[in-house]
C-alpha cells in the first residue's frame, strides 16, 4: 500500500513540477504529517525530492528527473482501456491512436496480466445514442477535433434554424450527447455550444490562447441546466401520489421534477401532496402527466384540468366501445419474448 502511495507522489510531483503539502495530502488522501514522512523516504531511497520552505514553498522534484516506473496494475490499465472509447473516438478520426494506445498500455503491463484489453472488450461496450435513432457521423466532427486538440481557432458557416451565419470560434472542447456530438468554443468573448452536425463549412485556422479557467464538465452541466430551465416557461398546481413523485423525474426531467419536490406541502390523509410544477407548456404537461395515469390529479390551470378530464373521458369510451365491439379472448398460455429488456 505504501509502496504505491510513494509511486503516486513521485508521478504527481513529475507532472506538476511542484505541489504544496496540503495539496499532496488532499491527492492521497492521507496526513501532511504523512506526506513529509514519504518525501524523506523517497530521498533516502536516492529519489531526488526536496522541500521548498516560505511562503511559496512545496515540494519539488530536482530538475530533469524522471521516473522509469512503466508497470501498471490490471485494474489500472483496464481504467485506461475503459476511457478510450471506440466509437466516439472513431468518428474523431482517433482509431489508430486508440489502437495504438492499447498497444502500449498492452506493453506496459506484467506479461500475467496482458490480456487487460481482451477483458475490458467482452465486459464494456458503449452504446450513446438513445432507442429508436439512427445516428450519422457530422461529416465535419474529425476537423472540428483536430482543432479542439491543436488549439486552432476556425472560421465556420453554422446553420441556425432560419439562416446560415458565419463564425470566428475557438473551439475548447467536444461532447458527445446522447448520439449527437456539441462543440463548446468562445466566440465574441463568450462561451457557446453548437450542435456539429449544422456546421456547413469549416476552415481550421491559426492557434489561439486558450482560457485556462474553462473546465469543459462543468461547463456543460451548467449550460445543460440552464437549457433545461429555459424551457420552462409555465407552472401549473398538481396533486400526486407518492411514488409517482418519486419517479416524476422520468416524465418531465431533472429540474422540473426537483423543483416540484422542493415545492411539496405536507402530505394529506391519503399521502399525497400538493405542488407546483414548471412545465414547458400546457400541451406538453399533458402529455408527461398522462404517463402518470391516475396518480396525480391537476388543480390549476383549470384549462389543462379539463383537457385532463376530456381524455380520460374520451379514452373510457373507446374501450368501453371496443369491449363491445371486440370482446377480449384471455388465454393461460404465457406471451413469448425475443428480449429480457
């Protein structure tokens, strides 16, 4: 355990050049105290460490030093293997350096434990689109990558809904979204995300400073949210049992479903409670809340409450009718299946 843990210090240290204590402890997860009891037996071991003492201070690595340790464990290079995904990364025009990454890492393990790769294979596969899509690769994704990686602005023709435009981008990152890839790039000062299959045209041209701040994962959440919210532009009052609550999340998404939790009242002699829903609209609130059947009751608005009771209505006397038109013929032999899905 230990050994590891100095192997790690030693491989922080290289990539960062230099670290505090505090940062180091944090990283380990262990004790200053810890940390300095490591460094002084990295140093005896020949390792050349030393600290740094001031304001400023930390530890440091002596110039130019680095380390030969190649070996990786199983779990750590099957971790490796996981991250590079072989789709996404296809579409990038990234397959020969994935292959040849897997190679390597290949390489670099303990002969007992190099068949890494062939277990991720059987175990893991990654399949982003959602059902019922078929997906395309944008025609324009492995030139908007090249750029992502090289740090080169391009000079883009975008399609929005009504016109095309054209744009001076700085692209800083990709993602990959349910089957459709997005680009994050500063544009005028600002951060933007573009869908990448409406890119028309793109010129790659020269490199671009690139925001140190910008952190692509948060980003992207917070824009997803954000997107998410916009859409919400009214409410309506709704009673709801329990468990639909709970699962309400699935019929009108994340925010919405948090917001109408946050929003309940004190359960009724039944348990169910009252709260306030953020929808996109009217029409769209009805259709999210007829998956919920019978388990939630609309109060307000009174349109959306009569549209409720005109298809309950309306769907009773469709099957009333069929049952009579149609009698059902019930049978004990069980449904056959093709998917446990």
């Amino acid at each position: 355990m230990r050994a590891a843990r100095l192997i790690s210090l030693v491989l922080l240290l290289q990539n960062r050049g230099a670290a505090t204590g505090p940062e180091l402890a944090a990283e380990l997860e262990v004790t200053e105290r810890t940390v300095a009891r490591d460094v002084q037996a990295l140093a005896e071991a020949g390792v050349p460490v030393y600290a740094e003492r001031g304001r400023n201070g930390g530890y440091r690595l002596l110039g130019g030093y680095r380390t030969r340790l190649t070996g990786l464990h199983r779990a750590e290079a099957e971790a490796l293997l996981l991250a590079g995904i072989p789709g996404p990364a296809a579409e990038m025009g990234l397959t020969e350096a994935v292959g040849s990454a897997r190679r390597k890492i290949s390489a670099a393990l303990a002969p007992g434990h190099r068949d890494a790769p062939d277990r991720v294979a059987r175990r893991f596969h990654l399949d982003a689109p959602g059902w019922f899509r078929e997906t395309e690769t944008p025609p324009l994704l492995p030139e908007l990558a090249d750029a992502v990686w090289q740090d080169r602005a391009v000079r883009a023709t975008y399609r929005r809904r009504d016109r095309e435009v054209h744009r001076e981008i700085e692209p800083h990152g990709l993602v990959l979204k349910a089957g459709a890839w997005y680009l994050a790039g500063r544009c005028g000062g600002r951060f933007l995300v573009y869908r990448v299959d409406r890119f028309r045209s793109v010129e790659v041209g020269g490199p671009f400073e690139r925001d140190a701040e910008f952190a692509l994962p948060e980003f992207w959440a917070r824009r997803g949210a954000e997107f998410e919210r916009a859409l919400l532009r009214a409410e309506i009052t709704v009673r709801i049992a329990p468990d639909a609550l709970a699962a309400l999340h699935a019929q009108v998404g994340g925010p919405a479903a948090a917001d109408a939790r946050a929003a309940a009242g004190e359960p009724d002699e039944q348990g169910w409670v009252t709260t306030t829903l953020p929808v996109e609209s009217l029409e769209v609130a009805q259709a999210q809340l007829l998956g919920l059947g019978a388990r939630v009751q609309v109060l307000a608005p009174a349109e959306l409450a009569e549209r409720m009771a005109r298809t309950a209505a309306e769907l009773t006397e469709l099957y009333r009718s069929a049952d009579q038109r149609y009698p059902v013929v019930s049978s004990g032999a069980p449904a056959s299946t093709t998917s446990a899905m």
